[in-house]
C-alpha cells in the first residue's frame, strides 16, 4: 500500500501517473471527486493496481452519515479489505490519494471539525498501514515513510 498526500492542487494525481507509469489498460482509477464514481468491492477487482483518489471526499460522506466511532470503524473496515486484496496476490497495489486538509484554520462548524479530525485519524491509519508514504507540495515529492 503506498500513501501519497499532499495540499489542494500540488500535483499528487500527477505525480503518481508519472512514478507508475500508468497506461490505460494497467489499472483501476476511482476518483471520489466525481461523484458519479462508486466505491467498489474489492473482490470483485480484477486490475493489478487500484488508486482511490480523494480519500478525504469519502470520509466526508462517512462522518456525515454516521457518528465518530461508527465512521472510523467503517473506514477501518474499507482500510483492511483494500489491504487484504492487494497481500492476496504479490502483484496487486493499491495506491490511496489523500489531500492534507488539517492545515490552516480550525473549522468553526462542528461537522466541518468532524470532518478534519476524522480525516486525521484515518491518515495516521494509511500511514501506519502503508509501506510508503509520500508527501507532495508543489509537484515535488518526499518519501516519509
């Protein structure tokens, strides 16, 4: 599993196309930006590599929809089946993009802090999980793990 985060709009998506050398035809691409895109069950996956793009998006579904304890168990849940699929077979990977949103300025909105706290916790769970993890910002990336 690698991890590679990052701020808003400073090349992550990028830099992994060019580190992989992704073509078309060699993986699979779920982007939580486009919401007509729909989280599918790992098993039922058949490409070597899988990169879920926007992490964070699909947090904030879940800490909406559910309270704190919940939501973390459910990622923990989404978190180990990505794993277990890509230790089933020593050629899978799975490549988890998340944008850093705990910098700045803390939400004054109780859902919004929801939101940050909970992407925090599940960062620290892609980090400890990951056997890479990367660090974008502005296009230029540093291995942290």
């Amino acid at each position: 599993m690698h991890f590679v985060t990052g701020g808003s709009f400073n090349g992550k998506s990028k830099w992994v196309k060019e580190y992989y050398q992704l073509k078309d035809s060699n993986h699979l691409w779920i982007s939580f930006y486009e919401k007509e895109q729909v989280l599918v069950n790992p098993v039922l996956v058949e490409d070597p590599m899988v990169i879920l793009e926007g992490i964070e998006v699909w947090i904030k579904d879940l800490a909406a929809q559910y309270e704190v304890s919940q939501a973390r168990e459910k990622w923990r849940l989404f978190l180990s089946s990505w794993l277990e699929w890509e230790n089933k077979d020593g050629n899978r990977k799975v490549i988890l993009i998340g944008t850093d949103i705990s910098k700045g300025i803390v939400p004054m909105h109780a859902e919004e802090r929801k939101w940050r706290d909970m992407t925090g916790w599940a960062y620290q769970d892609i980090a400890r999980t990951a056997d890479r993890v990367e660090l974008i910002w502005y296009g230029i990336s540093q291995k942290i793990k």
